[in-house]
C-alpha cells in the first residue's frame, strides 16, 4: 500500500526546537489547508550512551547521558517525506538524530467529502 501522508517523530534539544521547525516550514507544503507550521512537541527525558567513534552533541564518549529534550510531531504528505528528513537532519545538531517516521492515515479520507 502507497500511503499518501506520514507522522515524522523526533526528540530535539530545546535549543534547536524552533531552529528545526523553521527547516521544515521551509521545505514541506502545509498538509491541512490555510494552516502552515503545524507542530506538536512535549517534554521527554532522552538517555544515551556515545560509543567510541561517535562525535557527541551532548555528553561524553562511554557515559550515560540524560536530558531534558522535546519530542517534536508533524505530517507530511508523501511528496514532501525526503525534504522533511533531509530538514530536520540538517538542522538538528545530534550526529544521530532518532527520526520516526510512520505511515499515517489522514483523517479527512475516513469521512464523507462534506466533513459531516
């Protein structure tokens, strides 16, 4: 099955929540019409462990590391998947960032046309 839209998840730093938001506005078509910047976020604990070889953002090679960061949502439609991961790689400062990226079923395609 081809799907038509996606939810992308990612958890950012605080510094580079808006940073990562403006990335993507300027590279995706707004999905819901008459809206642009649509985004959910909520504070999440990240913990982590860089390895040998690993360049860390935060923390040290071979330590636990835990942060306050923001667990950041928005869909996109299909056509826009590769810009919008290409965004947010570019403008996240983690060497790996944790991107989620789940088929999504829009909502509008599950009711009648009249939105009743």
């Amino acid at each position: 099955m081809e799907w038509d839209a996606y939810k992308i998840g990612v958890t950012v730093p605080g510094s580079h929540l808006e940073i990562v938001m403006d990335a993507l506005d300027g590279v995706i078509d707004p999905l819901y019409p008459g809206y642009d910047h649509v985004f959910s976020w909520w504070p999440v604990k990240g913990c982590w462990r860089p390895l040998e070889g690993s360049s860390p953002f935060d923390g040290e090679v071979g330590e636990v590391r835990t942060a306050d960061e923001f667990r950041l949502e928005f869909a996109v439609r299909s056509a826009d998947l590769g810009r919008a991961v290409g965004a947010v790689r570019r403008a996240h400062p983690y060497e790996e960032p944790a991107i989620d990226v789940i088929p999504l079923i829009p909502w509008k395609s599950v009711i009648p046309s009249d939105g009743r």
